[in-house]
C-alpha cells in the first residue's frame, strides 16, 4: 500500500505542530542541525535571507522529516528569478537531513515529495543545498532523487573540512600519531609558556560560568588577527543554548587574569567540534592556541571519550599538523526546467562556467 505523504510549509519553529518539535528533539543531531541552535539562528536571522520556511512531512499521518528553507528572488539583470535555500550561513559547517526515517527508500520518497512541494507549490525557479559532504549520505539520496525526477542539477565545491577519525582511546596515543613537528611545538610551548607566573587553563562547561566568562572570550577574540565578530549576539546565545543542553566547552588561556586565547567546541556523542578559536597577537610567540588545542583535545578524548574530532570548515595549513583526513563540503543547486527562470539560471550555472573555461584553455 502505497504511503500518504503530507507536505506542509510554517514560518517559525513556534508554528510548527508539537509532534515535530518532539521528533527534532529526540533526534539529538549534531550541533547545527539541532532545534535550539535553529531557534536562536531564527532569532538572529530569522528576516536576513528570505521568507522562511519550515517544510514539514507527514507520513500516515506521523512527523517524519523537517526542512528549514528560505524563499528569495534575486535580480538576474532585469529578470527575478525565486530561489530557495537552506535556512542557514556560515555558522553551519554541514546539512543534515532532520528526519526520524531509517528506510533509504521511503526517504527518498519524501525527498520527492518534498522537491515537488518546492518546484510547484512554492513555484521556485531553482534549489541550492548546501553545505553537504562529498559522498555523504545526504549528497548520495538528494542527487539520486533529483536523477529520478529528471531535474538537472550541478555540484561545486565549498570549502574543505579537516576531522580526526578514528580517534586513539587515549589522548597519548593520540598525541603520539601527529607529527614531530607539532608534537615537539606542542610540548617546548607547554613548558615554557607553564613558567610564566599566573598561567592557568579554564575549560567552561555550564552555562551561568559561560555568561560569566564569555567577556573574556571577546575580549581575546578583539585582539585576535580576525575581522570583528559580525554575529556576537548569535555566538552568544548559542553558547547559552549549548552549555544547557551539556554539550558545551569554552577553554580560555590566562596570564595572570588576563585571557590571551580561546576556543568553543562542542561535544556532541562521540563527536567534538571546534567551532571558534582565536589568540592575543601581543602574545603570539607563546603559542598560547597550541597550548590551549593540545588541552581541549585531551579534554575530549579522555574526559569526553570522542572518536571524531572536527575542525569544521577551512583549508588553513596547521589543520593538517593535528588532523588525518581532509574532506570536500560541496553546494548542489537544481533547476525547474519547466519555468524559464530556472532554464535560465541553469544556463547561467552550467554552460556559461564550460564556455569560460574551454575559451580559457583555447586562448580566446
């Protein structure tokens, strides 16, 4: 008998049916695909990439998949082309599907139907969905939808994501594993930067000893070589929404009283990601962010018993000195052949990138 599929479309989470809500708690997804980092994404950013929209699907009349998606139309010279979007930016390192199915095939037919719902209901010219991991599951069962629904669709890469997997049981053995290199960096910076007087290393956990030392973090952050945090407020009620839910670690170097580098990382089962870190230039020949990597590390391995550690996104060359395998997040945007805009936008992404490129090779 074949399955009754209901697809519906709400504004906020706050509008979403209670059975969903529960079924998305009970998930217990990585960070970023988790309901409370969604609100408070949705609190932050709720109006800054279109109107929003929570897909949500039926099966039998049980909740079974939610996908937060945005609908925009942007200029194409003088035409508009509508575009929808995964509801996220780059505070997301990976899309994963939100759904309780385990069956690869009925999931493949909610992904249908789900497309349908956004190609003819929403009347979209086209789809991106992005970040998704090369050869992950999510990337293998949305481009063979799409093949089965005959919709063309390009791939393109993002950005490059280095992880540690599997982790040793032990941090020694760990530590062990890397290169002498930063091994003997590691261990030199160690002993000398413990000389000093007033050094000392707080891993925050909870979420009122976050709040209390979340200043500290901004303030090493202001110091730091990076652009000024555009999304503070974000960082900071994430932070809170992760330390309550325990999956939070805020490592934070001292000299006395003063912080001079920091990390957030968050510990998800058996998966830790680092997802901000930053040092005092003033204090650089310390390598106070070695010191502070090689702790957190122990931390999760020892303390948490992770078998993944993640770097999330970026190429930066000192990922290589702590990590064992890199891997490619990429972006697939699909196209309604059935309107012109999104035969248009399709020509515009596919044909006019291969002319550029075979005009390049040829000279001309």
């Amino acid at each position: 008998m074949k399955n009754r599929i209901k697809v519906e479309c709400y504004p906020s989470i706050e509008k979403i049916p209670a059975d969903f809500i529960s079924m998305w708690r009970q998930l217990q997804p990585d960070f970023d695909s988790d309901i409370a980092w969604y609100s408070v994404f949705e609190k932050h950013y709720g109006s800054s990439y279109g109107k929003l929209h929570y897909v949500t699907v039926y099966i039998d009349q049980i909740a079974t998949l939610v996908l937060p998606a945005t609908i925009s139309e942007n200029l194409f010279f003088v035409f508009k082309s509508r575009k929808i979007s995964l509801f996220n930016n780059f505070y997301f390192n990976r899309f994963s599907i939100i759904s309780q199915l385990q069956d690869v095939d009925l999931l493949q037919q909610t992904l249908s139907a789900v497309f349908d719902h956004l190609i003819m209901d929403l009347k979209s010219d086209w789809i991106d969905l992005q970040p998704l991991l090369k050869g992950g599951d999510e990337f293998s069962i949305i481009t063979k939808t799409l093949k089965e629904k005959r919709l063309p669709f390009i791939d393109y890469f993002r950005f490059a994501n280095w992880i540690y997997s599997p982790v040793p049981i032990t941090s020694e053995e760990y530590f062990n594993t890397l290169n002498s290199r930063v091994k003997n960096t590691m261990q030199r910076k160690r002993k000398a930067i413990e000389k000093i007087d007033g050094f000392k290393i707080s891993i925050i956990v909870t979420e009122s000893e976050f709040k209390s030392y979340f200043k500290d973090y901004i303030a090493v952050y202001n110091s730091s070589w990076k652009q000024k945090e555009a999304g503070i407020g974000f960082i900071r009620d994430a932070c809170c929404a992760m330390a309550e839910k325990g999956i939070l670690r805020l490592g934070l170097v001292y000299l006395k009283d003063i912080p001079i580098a920091a990390q957030i990382w968050f510990v998800v089962g058996n998966k830790a990601s680092i997802f901000k870190l930053a040092y005092d230039e003033e204090y650089k020949k310390l390598s106070a962010g070695t010191v502070l990597t090689a702790e957190m590390i122990k931390q999760a391995i020892d303390v948490d018993g992770v078998t993944v550690i993640d770097y999330l996104s970026g190429d930066d060359s000192y990922k290589a000195g702590w990590m064992n395998l890199r891997r490619q997040m990429i972006g697939v945007s699909a196209f309604n052949k059935r309107r012109i805009m999104g035969v248009i936008m399709w020509l515009r992404h596919k044909l006019i990138p291969q002319i550029y490129r075979y005009c390049c090779r040829k000279g001309i």
